[in-house]
C-alpha cells in the first residue's frame, strides 16, 4: 500500500485535505487464478468551523468526496465475497460524507451522510492492516446494508463523552441504500422510516496512565430491522438481524512517555445468530 496525504490547516475556518492511497495486489497461487491488480482511492475532505468563521461555538460542517479507480482482484482472481483490500470498490467519482456536526459540552449530536466505521467499530492497531476483515467486522458488514466505505447513507448520530476514559455513542442510519446503477455519484436519498433502519450502539473506555493511553476497550451491538437478499441464498431474503462486537488494542512496549507510539497488540471479535430473527 502507498499513501500520500496532504492537509491544509491554520486560523481559517477551512480545512482541506487530501489522500491518494494505492494497493498492488498480486494472486500468486490458488483460488481462481493467478494474477496481478491495482485498486486506488483519492479522498478529497472539507471542514467548515462555525467558531473560526465567527457565528457559535461547537459547530462543524464537513464534506468528503471519494475517486475509488482500478480493478477487482477480489472477484477476479480470489473469488472472496469480501474484499482482500480495504479501498476496493467499483470504480466511481462520489460523494461519501456530508453531514453537520453541533458539540454541547460533552454531548455531540451530528445529522446528515456519515460513514459508521469512522468512528464505530474502529481499532487503531487493525487499521495498519490492509484486508476488509481489519475494518468493519464481517459478522455486520456481510449481513446487512451498511453505511460504510464506499457509501455512506443519511443518518443521526449521538455521542456523550462522561470523561477521558468512557463514552457512549449511538447511531440509526438508512438501512435501505439505494443500488448503485441508481445512484453513482450517491446524491439520492431515499429514507424509508418505517422500516429497514439500521440501528447501534458503542461504548468506549480508555486506560491512561501518565498521560499516555495504554489501552482502548469497546463493546458494541447492531440491528437492523428490514429484509434484504440472504448472501447464502440470493433467492431467499433475511428478515431482521442483529449482533454484537468487542474490540481491543493495547500498547504493550512504549518508545517514550510523551507518546501512544510502540508496540501495541489487540484483538477483535463479532458474532450474530445464524437465522434471521
């Protein structure tokens, strides 16, 4: 994997950043055949602070646009209903995420078109790893329409931070995406209310010690109450699921006490029932 990034921030009320991040990925035996692909992905992000611009405290407007580009390995030469690279996705120009964020003190309230594993499910040692398994769990992200790359639906999302150590976060999202010939550049929305709404929940605890987090815990649970295509059987459809998740990530060895840099450790696990409820 290559990455280069670039983030513009000073007194402005904007900030801009880019992000070119490429994977090479080569099938050396096995599975359907051999062979050798590239899958890229450009993020273009911008943040507006309703501080810095003058006008209230607590408020931040962000847009984030996505270039996902290349081939797919994962279909053509591994034959895996999950992704072997984290940025693969048909190839498109989207928007992503577009949402408002309003911070009150320890409460954080955000509505519009938000990513879910930007801030659940998220495990900051696995996210040096490279294959899906390492982001959003498969137990969630292989069973039921989710807002997670490379498309985001609408959503509200809560969060209320009691202290340093421990936070509660919960979120319900469109759980009933649009199809992706229907809606490529993701500027549709289409909220059924009634139904098929995707619900969870989060809570986060830190263990700090000298100023320095040695470790991260989150337990968390899902469910979602719609129908939608079952993947063992796409002739038959799954009515309602839900699960729940543990993650871990620990800093065992510390390079220095200013820092969470080192050698770090840690662990992740989901589960949800093997019939539809």
């Amino acid at each position: 994997m290559a990455s280069l990034k670039g983030n513009a921030q000073n007194s402005s009320p904007f900030t801009f950043r880019t992000e070119i991040t490429g994977d090479l990925i080569s099938n050396m035996h096995g599975r359907r055949k051999s062979g050798h692909s590239y899958v890229g992905k450009i993020d273009l992000s911008l943040g507006l602070s309703t501080e810095k611009a003058g006008w209230f405290k607590g408020g931040k407007l962000f847009l984030h646009a996505i270039n996902a580009h290349g081939g797919n390995p994962s279909a053509r030469y591994v034959g895996d209903i999950q992704p072997v690279s984290r940025i693969e996705a048909t190839n498109r120009i989207s928007l992503f995420e577009f949402w408002y964020r309003q911070d009150i003190r320890k409460f954080s309230v955000l509505f519009g078109q938000f990513d879910m594993n930007s801030t659940f499910a998220v495990n900051a040692t696995a996210g040096n790893f490279l294959n899906t398994s390492f982001g959003m769990y498969p137990s969630i992200a292989l069973n039921v329409p989710l807002s997670i790359y490379p498309y985001a639906t609408p959503s509200l999302y809560a969060k209320w931070k009691h202290s340093e150590k421990l936070s509660f976060q919960a979120a319900v999202f469109d759980g009933s995406p649009l199809k992706f010939q229907d809606n490529i550049n993701n500027l549709k929305w289409q909220i059924d209310g009634k139904k098929r709404l995707f619900s969870t929940f989060e809570i986060q605890m830190k263990e700090i010690k000298d100023s320095v987090v040695k470790g991260n815990y989150k337990i968390g649970g899902y469910y979602h109450n719609g129908d939608f295509r079952d993947l063992s059987d796409s002739s038959n459809s799954v009515d309602g699921s839900y699960g729940i998740y543990v993650t871990m990530d620990r800093l065992i060895i510390a390079e220095n006490s200013k820092d969470n840099q080192g050698v770090t450790a840690f662990l992740q696990s989901g589960s949800s029932p093997g019939k539809p409820i």
